[in-house]
C-alpha cells in the first residue's frame, strides 16, 4: 500500500479549510485516511499550518510521499528541513562505516 500525505477539504462553501492527512494513494481525495496530521487555513493571516510534527516525520521515515502542495506546506514549517537533515546524516552515518 503507498501512502501519501495529501489535504483533503473540510469547511463550507467558499471559505476552505484543509487536513492535512495521510492516505492510502489509492482512496479518492476526501476518503478515508490513516491518520489526521494537521490542518491547514488558507484564510489566515499568515496562511501556516498547524502540524504534528512528530508524526509528520515518522510517516516520512516510513517511505509516505508527500503530495507538492503538502511538501510546500512542510517546507514553510521547517519539517521538511528536518527529514532532509535526517536522511544525510544518516547518509553520512552509513558512509563512515563501510
């Protein structure tokens, strides 16, 4: 099963709220899911999402894949920085020892 970390839309008409899940790839948008992640309201000044970053960072070790507007919403939390500083210690970690 591949997982992605996807939105899917809450709210009401014309004023959008977003979760910030992970799902199965092949569930349709506003499906099930797996777990919620965090939410995200574009009407907010500033528009930045409230997420479990703990979680957010394991479904990634896990291999889910993000979609390009949550790996845009990841960037600006600063999660992305910290998955991305992981995986090349970790990198630099296995090339130490052989």
């Amino acid at each position: 099963m591949a997982v992605h970390l996807r939105l899917t839309r809450t709210g009401r008409h014309k004023r959008p709220l977003y979760r910030v899940v992970a799902a199965d790839s092949r569930k349709p948008r506003d499906g099930r899911f797996l777990e919620i992640l965090g939410i995200f309201d574009p009407l907010k000044e500033p528009a930045v999402p409230e997420l479990k970053q703990e979680r957010v960072l394991s479904w990634l070790r896990q291999g889910a894949q993000p979609t390009v507007t949550v790996k845009t919403l990841l960037r600006r939390c600063g999660v992305w920085k910290t998955f991305e500083a992981e995986k090349a210690a970790e990198k630099a970690a296995k090339k130490k020892v052989a």
